[in-house]
C-alpha cells in the first residue's frame, strides 16, 4: 500500500523527473566531450603526420 501511495503523489514524478533529465544531462556532456577529445586527437595525430613527411 506504501507504494501506491508513493506513486500517487505529484512530488514522487517530480523528484523521478528531475533525476531522469539531470542523467540525461550528464549523458549527453560525456558523449560530447569524448566526440570532442577523438576529434581532436584525430586532427593532432594529421598534423604530426604531415610534419613528419
């Protein structure tokens, strides 16, 4: 019965909301940092090839 009355309140899909998009948020930065860094290092792994040519 607890849990009914959990899921009843408005508070309960708040809180759910809120740490459901803060994990999005979290998500999406990790992705984008790592699409970042790989491009980058890809970038800096041509230069030093054409420097070494």
């Amino acid at each position: 019965m607890a849990v009914l009355s959990l899921l009843r309140t408005s508070t309960f899909w708040l809180v759910l909301s809120a740490v459901l998009c803060g994990a999005a948020v979290v998500i999406h930065g990790s992705a984008s940092y790592d699409r970042g860094y790989a491009t980058a290092r890809a970038e800096g792994d041509a230069a030093l090839l054409n420097l070494q040519l």
